[in-house]
C-alpha cells in the first residue's frame, strides 16, 4: 500500500524549431519515453519526454522536444515496489492529458497550427516495461 502526500508538475525542457516546410498531409509520429526514479527518501519522479523530429523519410513542419517531470511524495515506509508500478502507470495516466496540452499550447503559443496529440490508452503505451514508444 501507498499513499501519494503530494504532487508536482513541472517541464524540465521545452523545444520548438520551425523546420519551414510547406505541405498538408504530414504525419505526426511522435517518440515518448518514460523515466522514472528517485530524488530523496520518500520522493520519486516519473518523467514522459515527447520528440518530434522531422526526417527526410518522414517530414514534418516542426521539431518539438518536452520534458514533462511529475514529481510524487509519498509517506514514509510506503512499500516500494508498489511505487515503482504506481510511477510507471498510474503517474502516466495523471501525467499524459497534461503532455497534450503542453504539446498544444507550445505550437500555439509559437504562432503555429496547434498539433494535437491523439488521445491514446496509456495503459498499452509502455507494454512490456519498454521505456519507450512510437505514436502512430
């Protein structure tokens, strides 16, 4: 069992480049990885890093890079296995409709066509333990 004491949100790293490229259909397939940890006793992160990146293959109007870090305290002598699961699912889940609104508001607040992010079942995002996913 645990109990979450507090909550924080914060982006370590925001990145928008206009890469000028004219055009209507492009794909968006972003790259999001999670990382989690910890910072002291009692207090771990999970972070979702989202990329952007506009290949020859595949090109896109912009290059975008956030750094979205949820920061969660917990009470003392909270089992930490179960943190471990919580910070990988439960803080993916909390974390995700705020990384959408940041990727939004970052090409609007850019002066660009806001870029949605597709709602996606988070709980299949990261199957398997893989730390990292491609967004179709």
């Amino acid at each position: 069992m645990y109990q979450v004491i507090k909550t924080t949100f914060a982006t370590d790293r925001l990145e928008i480049k206009n890469n000028h490229i004219q055009g209507k259909n492009f794909k968006l397939q972003p790259k999001i990885s999670r990382k989690t940890g910890k910072v002291r006793d009692n207090v771990y992160f999970t972070a979702l890093i989202l990329e952007v990146t506009s290949t020859t293959e595949q090109p896109f109007p912009i290059d975008m890079f956030i750094d979205f870090r949820g920061i969660f305290e917990f009470k003392a002598g909270d089992d930490e296995n179960e943190i471990l699961n919580f910070l990988k699912n439960e803080a993916v889940q909390m974390m995700f409709p705020y990384l959408r609104t940041t990727m939004t508001n970052l090409t609007t607040t850019a002066m660009l066509p806001p870029i949605i992010l597709p709602i996606i079942d988070v709980a299949k995002l990261f199957p398997d333990n893989r730390e990292t996913a491609y967004v179709n």
